[in-house]
C-alpha cells in the first residue's frame, strides 16, 4: 500500500459538480490526476471548473507550485483506476450505478490502491457488499465545493479494514482536508444530518409563523452561525457556562434544552409548506441572480477560510 504522504496518483470516477472540484484541489496539492465520466460533455466541464477554481486557491495559498493541467480523461473507469494509488468516487447517488461501478473496477484497481466516495447519504456496507476490494473502499464524504470547504467524513462499512479508515484519515489530512471519522454507519454520515436537525427547526419557523425565511437565516448568519465557524456547538456551550464551563451550562440550562425540545416537531414538506419556503427564499433574494448569490457568499467565504484553515 502507497503511504498516504507518498501518494502521487489519483483517479476521479464521475466528473460532475462534486468530482470536477475536487480534481481542482487534488491539483492544486500537486497530484497527478485521471479522469473518467460518461458524459462527452464531462471534460469540458472539468476545464472549466479547474479555471474558475485555481484563484480562490491560489488566493488562499492552497495551489503553490502546482500545476493545473496535470490531469487526463480516460475512456474507461478501468483505464482511469489502473495506476491509481487513489480514487475519489463522485458518480450520481443512486446505489445500483455506484455498485454497477465499483463491479466495473474491482479488478482494474490496483490491489493496494484504496476508494474514497463521496456519497452524501449511501451506506458503504450496501455499496461494497460482494467486491474483491471491499476491505478497501470507504466513504470519503466532502462538502461542497470541495476545492474549498476542508471537511472530509470518513466511514467505513461492514467490511472495510481498519487501515482503510488509517489510511483514508491520514491522506486527507495529508493534502490538506480536515477529515473526521465517523464511527458508525448513519444515513447521512454526521454533517449533514446536524444540518437537516437544524433546518427542520428552521422550515417549521416559518411554517408555524414564528419568523419570515429572511429573519430566520439572519437568526444563524449574524448570531450563533458567526460562533460555530470559529468552534463547535460543545465548545461554543463550554464559553457559554463562563468560568464554569460546559458543566455550568449543562446545570443552569439544562431544563430550557428539555423543555424546547419537547416543543419540537418535524414539518411536513407537503406543497403549501414547501411553497412557503420557495416564497421567502425569492423575497429574500430579492431578484438577485445566482452568480450575483454566489459571489456575494465568496467574498465572506473566502477571507473566513482563510481565518480558519490555520485552526488545529
Ligand atoms: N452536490 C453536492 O452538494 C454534494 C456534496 C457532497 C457529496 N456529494 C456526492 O457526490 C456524488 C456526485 O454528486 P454531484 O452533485 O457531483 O452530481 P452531478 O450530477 O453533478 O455529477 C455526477 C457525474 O457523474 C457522472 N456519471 C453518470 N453516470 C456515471 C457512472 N456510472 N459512473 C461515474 N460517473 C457517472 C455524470 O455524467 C456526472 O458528470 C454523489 O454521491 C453525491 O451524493 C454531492
């Protein structure tokens, strides 16, 4: 097995929006990347992305010395994988293509070479029931884009051996993600089932009439989502006991948490619900284009990352 520090290949199965950007960090880490995606349109695309990616990165220190056009598309997965210490699976979230895939590489990969996905909500265990490789295939879920956002969720399934989620762990931090690992296999791995806990809260705000869409996301971006980009939810409530800490906290504010929580329930998405959201969102944005959404979030994205990337 490639030491994770030694890596120097890298396949990229699936090029769409979430594997175009990470073939764009790969390179900018300084890897050689393959390609393979269905689409003829898929290189172009890629192209693109790795153009409108490398000045953010570069900006942001993250693209030194490393060249953009280390990478080429392959007519085959199989062609992709075959020198690859590496690959990053980002093909569409369905199980029967993800597993109609990993058929089509089980022997083409190389027999040290480990599989991260990108699945967002799929279960390894299901994904790499049956292949010769399974022992070396885990989640390696990234948020999007992933050329900017440094979380990376690593979850193994039944069958993947422990120095598999090692390896996993220890190449993303390597080229620069910070990779935790989640112990257990839950739909929707950690990160995203906080944020589906956080926007059920948010979805039955505005459908019970507690606030507009407007006033509940100004509710996180100008309070407690200024804090969680600095630290966690624990240790946000640990700074909220004082001098007591977290223990503080959990005494005096213990029978509040019970007692909200007891109050909350989970909205139905059903069309009058769903078109309350869609409402407020377009008032929200009050006519502004995506691009325009887009560069307004950057311009406060960018310097916060930078901020944060020196954090341990
Ligand atoms: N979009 C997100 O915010 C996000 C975030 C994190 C993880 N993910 C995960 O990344 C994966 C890809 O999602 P996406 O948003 O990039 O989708 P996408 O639709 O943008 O891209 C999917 C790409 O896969 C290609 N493809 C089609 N069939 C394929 C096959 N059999 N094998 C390989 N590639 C194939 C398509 O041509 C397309 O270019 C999914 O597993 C998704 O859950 C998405």
């Amino acid at each position: 097995m490639t030491l994770p520090t030694a890596v120097k290949r890298v396949a990229v199965l699936g090029a769409g929006t979430i594997g175009a950007s990470w073939v764009a960090w790969f390179l900018a880490k300084g890897l050689q990347v393959d390609i393979w995606d269905p689409k003829p349109e898929a290189e172009a695309y890629v192209r693109r992305s790795i153009t409108d990616a490398w000045p953010a990165m570069s900006a942001l220190g993250m693209a030194a010395d490393a060249s953009p056009d280390a990478w080429r598309f392959h007519p085959s997965p199989e062609d992709a994988v075959a020198a690859a210490d590496f690959v990053q699976e980002n093909a569409p979230e369905r199980l029967p293509v993800k597993r109609a895939l990993y058929g089509r590489i089980d022997m083409a990969l190389r027999p040290d070479a480990i599989l991260g996905s990108s699945t967002s909500g799929l279960i390894m265990s299901e994904m790499q029931a049956g292949f010769r490789s399974a022992p070396r295939l885990a989640v390696g879920h990234p948020f999007n884009p992933p050329h900017l956002i440094p979380l990376v969720e690593v979850v193994g399934g039944r069958e993947t051996a422990p120095e598999t989620i090692a390896w996993c762990l220890e190449f993303y931090r390597h080229i620069g993600k910070k990779p935790i690992h989640i112990r257990k296999e839950a739909r929707g791995h950690l990160a995203n089932r906080l944020q589906a806990a956080l926007w059920r809260e948010a979805v039955s705000a505005v459908v019970t009439g507690l606030a507009s869409v407007e006033d509940v996301d100004t509710a996180i971006s100008a309070g407690p989502g200024l804090r969680w980009a600095a630290m966690g939810p624990h240790m946000t409530f640990h700074l909220g006991g004082g001098e007591g800490g977290i223990e503080h906290l959990l005494a005096q504010f213990k029978p509040a948490f019970e007692s909200w929580w007891e109050t909350m329930s989970t909205p139905e998405l059903n069309e009058e619900n769903c078109r309350k959201i869609i409402d407020g969102v377009r008032a929200e944005a009050a006519g502004r284009s995506m691009a325009e959404l887009v560069r307004e979030r950057d311009a406060i994205l960018l310097p916060l990352l930078a901020l944060v990337s020196g954090k341990p």
